[in-house]
C-alpha cells in the first residue's frame, strides 16, 4: 500500500477512483487486514468513509500531514469490526488515532 495524504484520499473517494469492488481496488483504497469476505471490503469502506471525513473535518490533525488505513479485525471474543487509524505520514508511519465503528477512540 503507498500511503496518501489523507487530504487526497478524500478527494480519490469523492471523485469514485475507490468504486471499483476488486481486492486491488480495496489495498488501494487502505484496506492493510481483513478477516471478512474479500467482497465485503467495498460495504464496509461505504460505512467507514463518511467517518473518516467527519474525524478530518473536526480540525483535530492536519489532512496534508496524516493518512488513513483501515482493519477488519477479529476479536478471540465477539463478532469482527472495522475500524480505521490516522497515522502520522511523516513520522515513522505512527498511529495517532484508532477509531472502530463502536465509535471508541483510542490514542
């Protein structure tokens, strides 16, 4: 996966170039880890994408500094969950924000 600003990103999703349903498509579109069915990556990126423009909208990090990825993770308890993290594209690649659809954050 080459990371993306986030900046462009949402510009890529805004302008369709992650409509496309393929695996490829989806690694580029930041999927890094999933455990679901390959075909479910584009619903689950639907319900994630308009978070990821709210979380950068909030004005909490600079969109231009920061890119996004995004995890279908299994837990050894419960069902999977997606979540999505800001990692810092200038410095070693750090996660700064993990934020699941239980709309949980971690720092």
């Amino acid at each position: 996966m080459k990371e993306i600003n986030l900046k462009q990103w949402i510009n890529n999703w805004k302008d369709g170039m992650y409509d496309k349903r393929d695996v490829d498509t989806m690694c580029e579109a930041g999927w890094y880890d999933w455990f679901c069915n390959d075909n479910s990556l584009y619903s689950r990126l639907k319900k994630l994408a308009p978070k990821v423009i709210w979380f950068s909208d909030l004005g909490i990090i600079d969109p231009e500094k920061v890119y996004v990825f995004f995890k279908n993770n299994c837990p050894l308890v419960g069902e999977l969950y997606d979540d999505f993290r800001i990692c810092d594209l200038y410095n070693d690649n750090n996660v700064i924000f993990t934020i699941d659809l239980t709309e949980r954050i971690y720092i």
